[in-house]
C-alpha cells in the first residue's frame, strides 16, 4: 500500500461513470493559472467541470516564461483546430487567480530565501520575484506581463482574481481586457 492507494481506489470510482470528453473547444472559454497550494483546486474553487477549463498551476499561480509560452501554444493549438467555430475575434479568456496565504510569501524574508536558493537552485532574485505577499498587487503584475507580452495572441483576454483562503470567496482585480497594442 502506498499513498496513492485511497487516490487510485477513489479514480476506480470515477472509471465506472466516465464519459470521456471529445477534443473540442474547452465550455467555459477560460484558462485559469493558479497556485499550486493544495487549499487553492479551482475545479472546487470555481465549480469547474471535466471539459470546462485547462489550468495551469504553478508555485504562486504567478505568469512565468513557461506559461506565457503555454499561452501562446493554447491559442495557436485553439486557432489552429477551432479558429471556425464561434466567434471569429475571441478564443478565450485567461484568468489569473493568485490567493491570501500563499506559502510564497515566505519567500519576502530573506533568510528563509537565502535558503531557499540553496535548497533549489535557483537564484534568490527569481525567488523573490516569484513571492505573492499582497495577492491583488502581484496579480495586477501578472496580467500586465501577459497583456504586454509579444506572445500574447490579439483574441486573448486576461483578467486577475484572487482568492480569499479564509472566505472562500474570488473577487476580480482586474476586468478581462485584450493586449493593448492588439485593438
């Protein structure tokens, strides 16, 4: 027995009731990046179902060179095979969810980043950058690095939310707007 036992038991239980679903257009139009804090599931969160979203989770839920990169793959991929469906100026929407209590505020006092840096590798600036101390700042600064990246595809749309650990409540920051340079 392992710590996956009770989790491989519990997808036995999903398996008998499965009905997969076909490569389409995600129902929701949505992506969502997000922390990867076990108390943050934004299929829970936002009462997503199988189908609805792709989620990108990340330490922070912060916008990195690796999901701008993922960004842009969606809406090249979303383009590509469902640029004629629906809509001709959209394809989806981008919402960036950081949250209260995120273990990455640690990451402010020095010390513990100094050994952080040690522990992982990397440099103690990436780690400070990556710090989510006051959710509603860092997601503003998040949604602007993806508005003003040259990767962004003009039929994106980015919006920030942060989530309240203690109320269980998401409240928007930002409204979803489209890359300046695209209108």
């Amino acid at each position: 027995m392992t710590r996956m036992t009770s989790l491989l038991e519990r997808n036995e239980q999903f398996a008998r009731t499965y009905s997969p679903v076909a490569l389409a257009p995600p129902t929701a139009e949505v992506l969502v990046v997000t922390c990867l804090d076990h108390r943050v599931d934004p299929a829970i969160i936002l009462g997503l179902e199988l189908g609805e979203a792709p989620v990108i989770r990340n330490a922070g839920g912060r916008v990195t060179e690796a999901v701008i990169d993922d960004v842009a793959f969606l809406a090249f991929l979303a383009e590509q095979l469902f640029g004629d469906q629906g809509a001709t100026d959209t394809l989806f929407e981008v919402a960036v969810v950081h949250h209260t209590q995120c273990g990455t505020s640690l990451l402010v006092d020095p010390t513990f980043r100094h050994q952080a840096a040690e522990a992982t590798g990397q440099s103690e600036a990436a780690l400070e950058a990556s710090a989510v101390s006051d959710p509603h700042a860092t997601v503003k600064a998040d949604v602007e690095r993806l508005l003003t990246s040259p990767l962004l595809s003009p039929k994106v749309s980015v919006s920030g939310h942060v989530y309240d650990i203690a109320t269980g409540r998401v409240t928007t920051t930002l409204d979803a707007r489209y890359p300046q340079w695209s209108r």
